[in-house]
C-alpha cells in the first residue's frame, strides 16, 4: 500500500450485509444478556464487535466514547 491506510481508508457501507449486521447483533444482544453483560470474548462494555459491524455496514466511523457507548446500549437493549 503506497499510503499509510487510516480509519476512514476506504470508508464504504455494506461491506456486510444488513442480514450479517442484524444476526451478528442479535447474537451480541442474546449472549449479553445470557451471561451478564459478557461472552467469551469479554466484557460488552469494553467490545469493539459493535462499533465494527456498524463500520462495516452502515460507513459509519464510531470514534467519540460517547457515541460507542449510546450505540451498544441501543444495540443491546
């Protein structure tokens, strides 16, 4: 790669399918709420699964701590 690649490089929505999107976040939801606000990967609240779905379909870049944190609430609820 010529340039040092960014968060943004290469910004695109649907690189995942809305389908992939929702099952991935159900599974979040479902295993969230199973286990206390944790799964085998750690804790919700520290997770970047979420932010990274919504990279990957939506083209939206969640950096603010605010913005993260209101997005898994609404994801996990």
């Amino acid at each position: 790669m010529k340039n040092k690649p960014t968060c943004k490089t290469g910004l695109k929505k649907n690189l995942i399918s809305l389908a992939v999107f929702e099952r991935e976040l159900e599974l979040c939801r479902n295993l969230s709420h199973e286990n206390g606000g944790k799964c085998g990967w750690g804790r919700c609240k520290d997770c970047g699964v979420i932010p990274l779905l919504y990279k990957f379909h939506k083209g939206v870049l969640l950096e603010d701590e605010k913005d993260i944190k209101n997005t898994k609430e609404k994801s996990l609820k």
